[in-house]
C-alpha cells in the first residue's frame, strides 16, 4: 500500500507535469447546494484544464457522494480533457446526507484499482471537495487515516 501524502500550493505545478492518477471525490450532498455545486463544477473544469490529460500522463476520475457513493467517471474512462470536462457540465446536484467515510471506503476498493485504471507507477491524487461537515466525523477520520 502507498504511503499517504499531502500537497501543498506549488506541488500542483509539478502534479500537472509527472504521471499521476488523480480522483475528484465531491461532494454534493443537501448542505453544499446547488449554487455551490455549480461553483464546483466551474473549479473543477478548470483545473481539468491546467492538468496534461491528452498526453496520457495524468489519468483523471471522479466520483460524487451524499448519502449514497457515485462514480461519474474511472480514471480508464476518458483520454482527453475536453471529454472530462463535458461529463463534469453533465453533472445534477441531488442533495442527502454527507456520508464522507462510506465514499473514502468506495474510492480505496473501488476506483483506485487496476482493472479501473490505476497505474502502479503513478502516484494517486485524491482531492476531497467538501464542505466539511460529514454525518459521521469518527468513521471519516478513520478511512482518511487508512
């Protein structure tokens, strides 16, 4: 198992020129709103856009949580960033509860494996977007530790 790390600031310049698998975990659960979720929506195709995704270095996939875990996209799915950008503008805001430890757990078993496109010799991305208020904050704090 890797060894989690933290980014800072100026390691997005230098995410955005190795190989990586980054995974988008958003959250759009009934306390972010649709407003929010929009803005994240914007972020979200705008740094898709800033990423080297069309060279095949940086694999991208998304997933989207409330009460229940969504993936939208595997880091296998697309190739380029305009076709990642068109499934993020796809994206529908559907409110529930913000259960942040059930999609840490699907993200590990579920998204971050070889047969969904996780590259062994790229390190993984995760980038959380939440509005921090998780329904069950021990459990979170557990699968973040893992």
């Amino acid at each position: 198992m890797r060894q989690k790390q933290r980014l800072h600031k100026h390691d997005w310049c230098a995410l955005a020129r190795c190989p990586s698998d980054i995974v988008f975990l958003v959250d759009y659960s009934g306390s972010i709103g649709s407003s929010n979720f929009a803005t994240v929506k914007s972020f979200l195709s705008r740094l898709v856009g800033a990423l080297d995704i069309d060279s095949g270095n940086t694999r991208v996939a998304l997933v989207t949580y409330s009460t229940s875990v969504r993936t939208r996209f595997y880091l296998s799915s697309y190739t380029s960033a305009a076709s990642i950008q068109s499934a993020i503008s796809r994206l529908t805001y559907s409110g529930g509860s913000t259960n942040t430890a059930a999609a840490l757990a699907y993200l590990r078993t579920s998204v971050l494996t070889s047969a969904r496109g996780d590259r062994s010799n790229s390190p993984n991305v995760v980038v959380v977007l939440t509005d921090g208020r998780s329904s069950s904050a021990s459990a979170t704090q557990v699968c973040a530790l893992l």
